[in-house]
C-alpha cells in the first residue's frame, strides 16, 4: 500500500467542531480542541490524533448500497441505497458493498449471527448474559444466491453479576461484516449472481448505559450532491432529538452510550461464523483463549475469551507556523491532502485537527511521534478484526498461513500502533511489529505493552517443519536499540487438545519493539507412547543472561545459548 493511501487522514474546522462526535474526547466528551494552548479558541495550530474510536452513531447499520464510477466529476462515484441484492438500484453501479451488523441467533439452525455472551471477574467461572434485545434499525435480508447473510443491528445483552464502571450489567455487541460484489456492468448487463467475497470483519463488546431521552431509530435514505451525484447517508427519523454524543445506537426513546468495562472483566463471546472467517485475526484484548467447532461443513461455532485491555490513542498539537521545522510531519501532512487542501489548511486563521488510522501506520506515527502525548480517559476495548486483504493476509505470506479453510491464528496487544496481519516469519522467529508512546498521559509512567498470540499447533509445526512431537517455545522483546527488554509476565501453553498454542509476553515498553517467538524441537524425538502411557508434561524452566529473564516451555525445556538457569 502506497504512502498516500496509507494517510488516511481528516481535518476537523473549529467551526465545525461541535457537530462532528468522532472528535470528542472518551469518557468526559470534552473536544480535542481543549488540548490547544490557549484553549480551544486559540486560532494558528494544528492537530494529530492516532486512535483506534469506537464507531461513531450511523456506523453500526446494516446497509447494501451500488456504486459507479463518474468520469465527468474526477471519478467520484455515485452511490445508490440498495433494499435488497434484487433492488433494480443495486443494478446502477457495478460495485456492490454490503455492510452487515449480524444478529443474535433465533433458533439452533441459523447461521452467521451471534449465539451467546459471557462474561466473569479474575479468575471466576464465565455467567452467561441474556440478550435483552436487538436494537431496532435497518434491516437487510439473507441472499441465498450469493450466500450474502441478513443483515441486523447491535444487540443489548444483560449480565446476571458482572457490572461494568458505572455499576450497570448491560453490554452491547456488534459484529459488522463488509462484502463486495462487483457486477462488470450496470442494467441488464449486470452479473447479479457474481461471486461475493468478506472484505474485513470487526466483533466487538462493550459496555453501555442506556439512556432515556429524545431519541429516535436510524435510518438509511438517499440524497443528492451538490454536484448533481447520487449519494446517501443514515440519520435519525426526527430532527429533534437529544445530543448524540458517545451513543453507540439509538432506538425510540434510548440511546446507548458507551461506557468502560470494571477492571479485571473477561469476556467471551461466541458466534456461528461461516468458513469463510478464516486465516489471522488481530485485535485489542490480552490472555487470549480460542475454540473453534465446526457446525457443518461450511460454519463452525468460535468462541473468542479475553480480558479488554486499555489502549490510549495519542495526540499532538503543533503551531501551524512551527511545521516548516518537522519535514516529516510537514510531508505527512502533504500526503494526507491535495496541494489546494494543503494551501487552505496552512493558510487559514483557524486551527485544526488531522485524524489517522493507528492499525498498521507505523509510518506516519514515526513521522509525528515527537510531538505527540497519550490521550488521556481512554476506555478499555475488547475487539477483534479481520483486515480487507484476503481476510487478513498480507500481501507476502508464509506458505503455511495461506490456507483459506480454516482459522489460523489470532493476535492481539494493547499497543497504539500495529500490524494487522500475521507475525512475519524471518530467520527462525515469528516477529511481530508494535510501537506506542514510552509514556502515559502523566508524561512520568511508564506505558506497559501487552501481546498475545493464539496459533494453531498445525500451522505452527508446518512453518517450523515440526512433527507431532512437543516443541519448546520463548519470547523475546527487541527494542528499537536492538536491545532485549526483561519481560515481567510471559507465558506458555497449549490447550488440553493440542490443537492452539498460546504465546502472551506483558509489561514490555515501547515506542516500537518486535516482538519475537520461537519454537523448537529436539532433533531425537522419542519413539511414540504406548496405549496406556501417559503423556509426558509441559514444565516451564527460568533462564537469565544479565537482567535479562526468559522463561521456557517444553517437555524437556533447555535455555538458549548464552543464557544460564535460575
């Protein structure tokens, strides 16, 4: 992907400030603005933020819409709302994009939607959460052509005991699916049965309180530009209605805020996924366990468990007439706009704000780290995605992690900026790239670093040329010096079945380490265990070279050169 795509950037006015809600603050709702010095009426800077938001109202609705191109406004496409994969609407456009919110299931036989929620404290046994009810909101139905799934919205589930931060025990989930269709022309010619194909995924569970006021369901409608293109957007089916702020949704008479979880929560959810859910996931959560049981020959039943994690997005605040001093910043900033924005944004009077994707933009996050600062009232996130090159391939893989059949491998981590994809491969370790600010927001703290990677023994064997055998593995944190960092919590296991192995290295410190796996094997394995003998154990053994701690997992665990047990 190229620089200027990888930007992705967007510029707030302060003029228009109070009507955008992606730009407040978490938790308090105060605007980035009041991070200026001076206040947020000091005119003359510009902004930055990196922040993984929670979506914003309007972008947990399920909606179909076609879309072409028009090469008489400099190829900016119009686009059309589709009710269905038959609407005559869908055949306008060529480019067919379904954005789905799966519902909870209704019955033992449907698929593709949401089967359960759990939820616990420390180490407690998991409760199983009731759902409440789907929330009201556009609907689209199931396309048994192309195998499109209906389409629903977040769902409001309550637990018996586990209360999130304000004290209430109501969560929400919202599973939202995008598919692609491309239909190689428009009208008649259309090829409506055309193959789809799952762009990205992104599950997530939060907390909410639900709040009583002038509130109305969303709805999808169709507009037009003022250039004449057909366009369309989603809005409340009233003008008058409450403030909007921090709603995850809104139905008749409610809204649901987001809120934080209470510390120490685990969370499990589980959900009716179709094959096509397979190869890497990545996400925030950490001490990561996964279950994958096929339901039939094409869905298999997945819970996801893990514990949300707390991770900060990052801000900066620089004079406009101070960035001819930072090329980097002021090259980013280029790349993040044509020269008439660029111009525009220089030469205003007021300040403003630019906003980046932090999945994967080490990039730009190096370009502007030396003026940035952890944002502060950041809310703990349980999330897993699946990103849109080829459900979360990159485009150089290992040849084991190529296999569309199955799920493969999860990883997750608390850091600001990562990679999503899979751990790359390279000179015996699976590496897997972070970075983040060194502190928190008290600009003293140190931030701590959490990383968990959930792989399938199968496929960790196949990149090792393992047999089945029990294997050793360590982890190693590299800092940007090249250094390795003392890792205080770190471990090791593979579940009961031997089917994932789970990996997780805590408290490391930023701004961008690598974070390294590797497995081994004795090269004399043991003849195979008679029937009736018992397995030989997992131990874990302690190796220490300097200040420098590894701890090693293996039926026979040895430290690696140059390290010494403790």
């Amino acid at each position: 992907m190229s620089s200027r795509s990888r930007a992705r950037a967007h510029f707030i006015s302060l003029l228009t400030l109070l009507s955008l809600l992606s730009t407040t603050m978490p938790s308090n709702g105060a605007s980035l603005f009041d991070l200026i010095p001076g206040g947020p009426m000091t005119p003359g800077y510009y902004g930055v933020t990196f922040e993984e938001r929670q979506p914003g109202l309007g972008e947990l609705v399920s909606v179909i819409t076609s879309n072409s191109m028009r090469s008489d406004k400099n190829e900016v496409p119009n686009g059309y709302l589709c009710s269905s994969m038959d609407d005559p609407q869908c055949n306008r456009g060529s480019l067919i994009n379904a954005q789905l919110i799966l519902p909870p299931c209704a019955t033992p036989a449907d698929r593709m939607c949401i089967e359960g929620l759990s939820l616990a404290t420390g180490a407690n046994e998991l409760e199983r959460a009731a759902l409440d009810h789907e929330v009201l909101g556009p609907r689209t139905p199931a396309d048994p052509s192309t195998g499109l799934p209906a389409g629903g919205s977040p769902s409001l589930w309550n637990a018996p005991t586990i209360a999130n931060k304000l004290g209430l025990k109501t969560y929400g989930v919202a599973v939202r699916v995008r598919y692609f269709q491309y239909r190689e022309s428009t009208g008649a010619a259309a090829k409506r049965n055309n193959p789809i194909s799952l762009q990205s995924m992104r599950v997530s569970v939060f907390p909410v309180q639900v709040v009583a006021g002038k509130y109305y369901q969303q709805e999808n409608y169709s507009a037009t530009n003022p250039d004449g293109g057909a366009t369309y957007g989603t809005r409340q089916t009233s003008n008058d209605y409450d403030s909007l702020e921090d709603c995850a949704w809104t139905e008749p008479g409610s809204c649901g805020k987001y809120v934080d979880f209470a510390d120490d929560t685990r969370v499990a959810l589980t959900l009716r996924m179709g094959s096509e859910m397979t190869g890497w996931l990545y996400g925030r959560m950490k001490d990561v366990k996964i279950d994958v049981t096929a339901l039939d020959s094409k869905f298999n039943r997945i819970t996801i468990e893990g514990a949300p994690v707390s991770a900060p997005g990052a801000y900066g605040v620089i004079k406009k007439s101070e960035i001819k001093n930072y090329p980097k910043i002021d090259e980013r900033i280029r790349l993040g706009s044509n020269d008439f924005g660029y111009n525009e944004l220089m030469n205003s009077p007021d300040s403003r704000f630019g906003g980046y994707d932090p999945v994967g933009n080490f990039e730009d996050f190096a370009a502007f780290e030396p003026i940035l600062k952890t944002m502060p009232n950041s809310r703990a996130q349980w999330l897993i995605s699946s990103g849109a090159s080829a459900n979360g391939y990159t485009a150089e893989v290992n040849q084991c992690f190529i296999d569309k059949t199955k799920l493969l491998g999860v990883v997750t981590t608390n850091a600001l900026i990562y990679s999503p994809s899979a751990p790359e491969f390279k000179d015996g370790t699976l590496n897997y790239k972070v970075a983040g600010l060194h502190h928190l927001e008290d600009g003293v703290t140190l931030t701590r670093g959490t990383y968990d990677l959930a792989i399938r023994s199968e496929t960790a064997r196949c990149i090792y040329g393992f047999t089945d055998a029990p294997f050793q593995a360590s982890i190693s944190v590299i800092g940007a010096d090249g250094q390795e960092q003392t890792i205080a919590t770190e471990s090791i296991r593979e579940d009961a079945k031997r089917e994932w192995l789970f990996l997780s290295a805590q408290n490391f410190t930023f701004s961008s380490p690598v974070i390294k796996v590797k497995l081994t094997q004795e090269k004399k394995l043991a003849a195979p265990a008679k029937k009736g003998v018992k397995k030989a154990a997992n131990k874990t053994i302690s190796c220490v070279k300097g200040k420098v701690t590894r701890k090693i997992t293996g039926v026979n665990p040895k430290c690696p050169a140059g390290f010494k047990l403790r």
